[in-house]
C-alpha cells in the first residue's frame, strides 16, 4: 500500500483528470460553473505541485507503481527531472486556462473544448512524472488523442485537414515508439527510467539492435518534438484556436516530445552508452539541421502564427542538441530551455491570439503600428522576441550561453557556429515584426486604441515577465536555472 | 451445487426464450428483464465459481463420457461466458428501449436473443466435437432469423447468402467429425487428440475439414464475404451481438481444437498460413472500413479485421500469444458491441448512417458519439484500453518467437484502425454551417446511449484488469506450440 504522501504524482494527475471528466459530465449548460471548476482544479494542483516541489527538494521519494500485467507496471514517480516539467506545466495551465475562458467566451462548443484542453494536462503530467518507457508512452498517446479535438475544434475543412496530418504524423510516431518499446522490452526485460540507465552490458553484444532500438525511440518522440523532417504536422496544426497553440507549443506537444528525448538518452540509454555507441552526434546534428532549416522556413512565413510554429520547430531543437552533446554545461543550456522556451513561446503565442481576437490581426504586414494601439501586448511581444533570439540578460540568452559553453567543453566547435547562424536568423524573422509594430504608422482608418482584454492580457503579462524574470535572476537559488544544475549534478554524478 | 451451475448457464436463457416464443405476446413484459438478469446472475455465479476452485465439469444424467455429455467449465469457455454476460447484459438495456417488450416484433426479438444466448453459453461449455456441431447450429439457426427483423425486404438477400456460407461452414465441420468418429471411436476433445495425429491422410482430412469450416463460420477473409451486409443490416442491438460475439464462438472453437485434439497436427507451415489469413484479414478489413459509405458497414469491417488478430495466435502459439489472442477477443467483444450501439444512435436519430452526411452530429449526439471515440481507442490498440495490452501482447509473442513480421502486421492494423475511426469522428466534427442537421427521429434516450458508453468505458477499464481475467483463463493449454 502506497502512502497518500508518496503518490503524490497521481494527484497532480488526477486534478487534471478528474476537472475533464468533470467538465464532460457536466456539458454544455453549465457555462457558468465551468470556469470555476477549471480553476479551482489548475490552482488546487498548482498547490500540489508546491508542495511535491518542496518534497523533491527535501529528497523525498514519490513513487506509484500499478501492475497491469506481469512485468508491465505503470510507474509514476517525481525526481528533478519530472518537476522541471510538470511545474511549468501547472504555472502555464492555470495561465492558458484564464487565456482561453476570455478567448473563447462566445464560442460553441466550449465544454468539448475545455474537456479535452484539461485531458491534455493531464496527459503531460502523465508523461513528466512517467517512471518508465511504457508510462511514457501511454500518456504520449493519450495526448494525441487529447489534442486532436483541439486542433479541430473549430470544425471547418482546414482544421479537419489539420487535424488529419497532426494524426498521420504523432499516431505514426506513436506506432514506431511501440515497437522500439517491445523490442527493448524483448532484449532487455523491463526497466524504470535510472540515471545512466541499464543497458551497458548489452553494449558489445548487442550494439545493433541498441542503435535501431535508439532510432525507433528517437523517431518516435522526434515526431512530436518537431525534428526535421518529422516536423510537418506542427505548422499545419496552427489551425487550432490560440490559446491550443500557445499550450501546444509551449508545453504539452513538443515539449512532450523533447522531454521523451532527453529521458530516453539519460535514463535509458544512458550518457555513457551514448557515447559508446555514437549516437550523440548524429543527433546533435539532425537537431543543429532542425534549427537552422526551422529557422530559414520561419523567414519565409507571412503568417505570425505559422512564423513563430518554424520558430518553435527551431527552438525546441535547442533541448535536444544540448543533451545530444553529453556534457554537463551543454545539458544545462538545453533543460534550461525547456522552461525558457515554454516562458517565452507561450507568450508570442498569446500575443498573436491577442491581435487575431481583439483586431483580426492574421498576417505580419497588418502588424503596422500596432504597438500605440496595443502598447502593452506589444510590449510583451517584444520581450519575448528579444529573448528568443537571445539578448542578455533575457532568457534565452542564458540557454544559448550555456549551450555555446558545453559545445566548447566537448569540443565541437561548429556547434557555436549553428547557434551563432541561428541567432542571427531569430533576428531576421523577429526584429521586423518589432520595427512594423512600433516604428511604422498604422494603416489609414485603423488608428483606433484598443488593448486586449484584460483576460487575454494579464495571463500574457504574466508569462511575458516570467520569461525575464527566469533571464533576470537565473543565479539565485530557486530558479530554474539553479533547479536544472541540480539534475545535471545528479545524471554526471555516477 | 457448484457443478449444477454450467446447466443453469446454459438452460436460465434457453428456456426463457422457449417460453418467450410459445407465448408469443401474452407473454408479461418484464419477462426479458427477469432472464437477462437472471442469466447474468448465473453468469456470473459460473466466473467466481470457476476463479475461486477451478474448472467445474458437469455430466448430464450423471452419464460419463463417451456416454453422456459433458459440460465443461475451464478457463477460456468462463471468460467467454462473462464476455456473454457483459455483453449480452448491456446489450439486452439497449433493447429494451430499441426492440420493445410486448409487441409481436418485440417478442420474436427476445425469444430469439434469448436462445442465442442460452447456444452460445452451450456451445462454450461443449466437451464434445458433436456437441460442437448441434450448439453451433443453434447459433447459427438463431442469429439468422434475428438479422431479418431489421426488415425482411431490407436484409433478406444478406441473410440468405449468410445462410448459405454456415451451413457450407457446418457441413464441412460435421464431415471433419464424421471422420474423426471413424478414427477415434469418440467425440470427446480430450479423447481423440492421439487418434487423429496418427490418423494419417484421414486424420489430416478430418482436420482440415473441420478448421476450413470453422474459418467459414468466423468468416475469416478470405470467407467474410457474407459478414458485412449480413452485420451492417441487421438492428443495431442484433449487429452488437453477432460482431462481438457469434463470430466470436467460431474463433474460439478454432482455439479451443488447436490447443486441444488438433495439437499434435499443428504444422509450422499450416500455422504460419493461418497466421498469413490473419494478417490478409487485417489489412483487408481495415482498408474496406476505410472505404465504407455507411457507418455500420465501416463497423461491420472492423470485425472482419479485428478477427484476424485473433487468429495471429497459430504461428505464434507461445504463453504470451495465448493470452493477447484471447484478451484480444474479449476487448473487441465490448469495444465493437459498443461501436454498433452508437451507429445504431446515429440511425435512430439521423434516419440514415452515410458517412459523409454526419456533419454537426457532435452537438446533438455528443454522449453516443464519444462512446464511438472511446471504443475506437481499443480498436486502434492504443493505450490504456483492453486492445492495447491484447496488441502488446501479441507484438511481444511475435519479437520474442522471432517472427517480426507478425509485429509489423499488429503496427500496421492499428494505424489503418485509427484511419477508418478518425475518419468517422473527422466528418462528425465537422461544424454543420448554422443549423443542426435535418433529423428524421429523436435523440435517443439515455437507456440507448448508455449501454454503448458503458461497453465503451469497459473496453478502456480491460487495460487495467489483464492480470485478474489472465489468470482465470490460465496459461496456453499443455502439449502446443
């Protein structure tokens, strides 16, 4: 019998889980109560979340384990790596969810809408605290399953076509992950995730299989990480209503994806086998490819959502190249991404969901003098254009700062180039956004001042100054900066 | 008391629906109420019976064979008959509100049904190849007429060619019993095991005769050509029955020989074959139910391919092939029972099933529809659902036994389901352009949308309960593989 203490993961779980049946039980005519259920069950397991922090903190153990069949467990636990992404999640879902009840206000179909975003939640806390491949997988499909209604939501033959190749390429994902899953299972029995993982004694026997059991592993969750050329769906999928886009990118698709890849090479495989196997480089450059081909692709775009999804593709690169690279420095710059990111793209994603709601800003040439119309959406759009493409002291700066030092510690020296390249291309694709913003006049008849709403604009006030402050004052002690250090320490650490 | 339990199985249903059919209309109406709960009750009396102190055998008359007839109660016929039970249970709610109680429609329905139900406990029970042979008959003989009461002049060409296609399945298998009568000197399934392996051509013969016609009856592609109009004609609560569990009773005939009197003949080539119209029966089907213009066409498709997972288990047939095959058969009982409940909603409400015209469905039918969504997750073989542990299963049977092969075909029939059930779910979605569609019926009550949910919520909770019914329906049979 598990402690109520100890399982604590299938709480914070199930406070998603249960406000979606919730939701769906209730159905449409509760419009009223909704927002209240949505919020209390996003701040109830914010608390949670707290306190499971505090706990992993103090080196509690937090671990549930449910036999499905002889040596097949569902294995939930929480160590470092776990609340590096289920408290982004939790922050950012209390933020989206207070998004989308004033993005959507009128919209139909809302019970539906906010059902499935609450599953979606819950699957990605599934897949943080996951405690083995299989978990992992089983939540990993679930969000799929979760996100498809979103992407479609809207119900038009656009989003139905979206929602068709989101499906082709996350379901196809899920298949080739399935059989790396059983085929590890095969040759080496079943296993939880463990710092260093389990595999080096099948390292001379059987490095073949190893590798393509890796390759299946990483085409799989590369699919929703957006590597190229596995990355198709995610432009496709800004079909979706904004605050899904916002989630989807920030935290729940990809960062699902990216975060498989790095438990796969850290707690699988191992850094060690990696390295015995030489799989790290020719992941750090299919990732250093994704960068710079998302970032070409994000110039060429006219669409600001569809110019921040290549950024995203291009971004979210950032994590997987830090961990390809197997040294400390360079996987603190890519774990530090992962929330830096998610600060960051969330916000972007809020602004263009600002602008299409409150003026039917779509494309960037209409984003002509809106900064004097909406100063302080843009104010934010601007923080975190700067922090994308890395101006000190924001965010991103310091991701990039650490990644350029681990690419000097492993003496892969071109790895400085693909951040320098992509650096300057961030700045290509995002300084004119700001210089039409606020530099140019607003078109004839258009001058009317018009903030967003107040619920559109506080939860992106509140990831735009998040995403500094996590830049501002990564060097004390509770930021995620620190916090990340302390699970490099931990996975070098033998 | 115990041993009496398998009779009561077996004769609580027969004979209410004997009953139900001499009286005809007098009869009261809550009289299938009382033998549906009363048959789930026995139902599920025989599961903990048999989870408590294992299987129970019962010899009618107290005759022994090869005297007398035996009802054998292991494993596998008990979570067939739970599989009955549960199905059979939601199902017989749902038509309580779809088929009536009272009226002369209604009391064919019921007599009908209720026979079935009382043949198909029978035919599990079976510990004898003639028994085999009659109960299978009073399947067939009982599910036929049921498709018909969607309308003679609507279904009468599919129920005459599936008429044909079982009696051609039942000759063949009634020659193969014949044959191994002349060898054996008995019918019993653990007496003519030796016989027919040293039969020689006989032996072979018998064999084959009786697995050939046992593919027909589970219309096993490249046999299935009578199912779908057959399965998508009939009413939705007789569609439920026939897909999860008639067609079933022949795969599980199929098992049941293979492990048991047919062990010995088992040829790695005849296996991997049947392995090969598995696989065929997988990617035909699910390609046809992409194609389908009618709702319950795409599901009576799905059947056709799901039932070739089952069938995966011969090439395989280690511990682990065992257990997916069967759990694989016990998933795809609730998820497809469920699958046509809430297509036969959509009918009711719609007045028609074509694909193309479910547009704006989901507002109006949102409890039926997500019942579709929830079951399709099981058919899709994705996780946390009955039919994701039945395909890790038998991908783990297929990598461990070497056979990749096997592997991709499970990796494949799951994407080509989700393509055929997204596809679905992809027109529903879409948003009808202001106002709801043109309906000809009412939305169904709750005691229709129900039971399809239920069966959809239980395909889902099967993911969490293999390691229980595993170990009811115990390891592979000794002396196979």
């Amino acid at each position: 019998m598990t402690g109520i203490y100890e399982a604590m993961p299938l709480w914070v779980l199930m406070t998603s889980l249960v406000t979606a049946l919730i939701i769906f039980t209730a159905g449409e005519p509760w419009h009223r109560l909704r927002p209240v259920i949505n919020l209390v069950g996003a701040s109830v397991k914010l608390a949670l979340v707290g306190v499971m922090l505090w706990g992993v903190q103090l080196g509690h153990a937090f671990m549930v384990r449910i036999p499905l069949l002889p040596g097949l467990d569902i294995v939930l636990h929480a160590d470092a790596l776990t609340m590096l992404f289920v408290t982004l999640s939790a922050i950012l879902w209390l933020a989206t969810t207070i998004y989308a009840i004033a993005y959507l206000e009128h919209a139909p179909n809302r019970a539906r809408f906010f059902g499935f975003f609450s599953l979606c939640v819950a699957a990605t806390m599934g897949i943080a605290s996951a405690g083995n491949l299989l978990t992992f997988f089983i939540f990993y499909e679930m969000l799929t399953l979760a996100t498809w209604p979103l992407v479609v939501h809207r119900g038009v033959p656009k989003s139905m076509n979206a929602g068709r190749i989101y499906l082709q390429y996350t379901l196809g994902g899920g298949a080739v992950f399935l059989l790396g899953i059983a085929l590890l299972y095969t040759l080496a029995g079943p296993s939880d995730f463990i710092a260093g993982g389990e595999l080096l004694h099948l390292a001379d026997e059987h490095a073949g299989a190893l590798t393509l059991i890796f390759l299946l592993l990483v085409a799989g969750t590369g699919v929703k990480a957006a590597l190229v050329p596995l990355h198709g769906w995610l432009p496709v999928a800004m079909a979706a209503p904004a605050p899904v886009s916002a989630l989807l990118h920030a935290v729940a698709v990809v960062k699902a994806g990216a975060f498989g890849i790095v438990r796969i090479v850290y707690d699988v495989f191992g850094i060690e086998l990696m390295a015995l196997l030489d799989l790290g480089t020719p992941l750090a450059v299919i990732a250093s490819v994704t960068i710079i081909y998302g970032s070409l692709l994000a110039i060429r775009q006219t669409d600001l959502k569809r110019r921040l999804a290549y950024s995203t593709v291009s971004q979210v690169s950032y994590i997987t190249l830090g961990v390809a690279l197997g040294s400390p420095l360079a996987s603190i710059g890519g774990l530090v991404h992962l929330v830096h990111q998610g600060l960051t793209k969330i916000t972007l994603f809020f602004c263009a969901g600002a602008y299409a709601e409150t003026h039917g800003i779509h494309r960037i040439d209409e984003l002509d003098g809106i900064g004097r119309r909406m100063p302080w959406t843009t104010a934010m759009l601007t923080l975190g254009a700067l922090g994308m493409i890395g101006v000190p002291p924001l965010a991103g700066f310091v991701s990039k700062w650490y990644l350029g030092l681990g690419a000097v510690a492993a003496e892969q020296y071109w790895i400085i180039a693909v951040l320098l390249a992509s650096t300057v291309l961030n700045a290509i694709y995002f300084l004119p956004l700001l210089h039409r913003a606020w530099f140019r006049p607003p078109r004839q008849g258009e001058a009317d001042p018009g903030e967003a709403h107040p619920g559109l604009l506080g939860p992106t006030l509140f990831t735009g100054l998040a995403a500094v402050g996590t830049g501002l004052f990564a060097g004390f002690g509770w930021s995620p900066l620190a916090w990340v250090e302390v699970i490099v320490t931990r996975e070098y650490t033998p | 008391m115990t041993e009496w339990v398998p009779v009561l199985v077996v004769f609580v249903p027969f004979l209410a629906g004997v009953v139900q059919f001499m009286a005809g209309r007098r009869v009261i109406a809550w009289w299938p109420v009382l033998a549906s709960v009363a048959t789930v009750a026995v139902s599920l009396w025989l599961t903990f019976a048999v989870a408590a102190g294992g299987g129970i055998e019962h010899f009618m008359g107290g005759w022994q064979p090869p005297l007398g007839i035996a009802l054998r109660a292991d494993g596998l016929a008990t979570v067939m008959i739970l599989l009955t039970a549960v199905v059979g249970g939601l199902v017989s709610v749902y038509a309580l509100e779809a088929h009536g109680t009272g009226d002369p429609r209604a009391s064919h329905f019921w007599a009908l049904w209720l026979m079935l139900w009382g043949s198909l406990n029978a035919l599990f029970l079976s510990a004898d190849l003639f028994n085999i042979y009659v109960t299978l008959e009073l399947v067939t003989l009982a599910a036929i007429p049921l498709v018909l009461l969607a309308g003679p002049e609507k279904t009468v060409t599919a129920a005459l060619r599936y008429l044909q296609f079982a009696l051609f399945g039942s000759l063949l298998y009634l020659a193969g019993v014949a044959l191994t009568y002349g060898l054996a000197g008995s019918l019993d399934l653990a007496l003519v095991g030796p016989a027919l392996t040293d039969g020689g051509i006989t032996g072979a013969v018998a064999a084959t005769c009786m697995v050939v016609g046992l593919l027909v009856k589970a219309a096993v592609f490249p046999f299935h050509v009578w199912l779908p109009a057959a399965h998508g004609g009939a009413p939705a609560a007789v569609s439920a029955i026939l897909s999860a569990l008639v067609v079933k009773a022949a795969v599980y005939l199929l098992l049941r020989l293979w492990t048991g009197p047919l062990a010995g003949l088992a040829d790695g080539l005849v296996a991997q074959l049947m392995g090969a119209l598995g696989a065929a029966a997988i990617l035909y089907g699910s390609i046809q139910a992409f194609r389908q213009e009618r709702l319950k066409l795409v599901v009576a498709y799905s059947t056709v391919a799901q039932l070739g997972y089952m069938l995966l288990f011969f090439p395989m047939a280690v511990a682990q092939a065992w257990e997916g095959a069967v759990y694989h058969g016990l998933s795809h009982g609730v998820a497809k029972a469920a699958l046509f409940l809430a297509a036969g909603n959509v009918l009711v409400y719609l007045g028609h099933d074509r694909v193309r015209d479910l547009k704006g469905l989901d507002r109006s039918l949102s409890v039926s529809l997500l019942a579709f969504g929830i079951a399709g997750v099981s058919i899709m073989g994705l996780p946390p659902s009955g039919g994701f542990i039945a395909k890790w299963l038998l991908l783990r049977a297929s990598l461990e036994t070497g056979q990749w092969w096997w592997a991709v075909v499970l990796i494949s029939g799951g994407l080509l389901a989700a393509a055929y059930i997204f596809r679905v779910l992809r027109y529903a979605f879409l948003q009808a352009p202001d106002r709801p569609p043109a309906t000809t019926g009412p939305i169904p009550p709750p005691i229709m949308a129900l039971p399809a949910t239920l069966l959809a919520l239980l395909a889902i909770a099967l993911g969490f309960t293999a390691a229980p019914l595993l170990a009811l329906l115990g390891g592979l049979p000794e002396g196979t593989g």
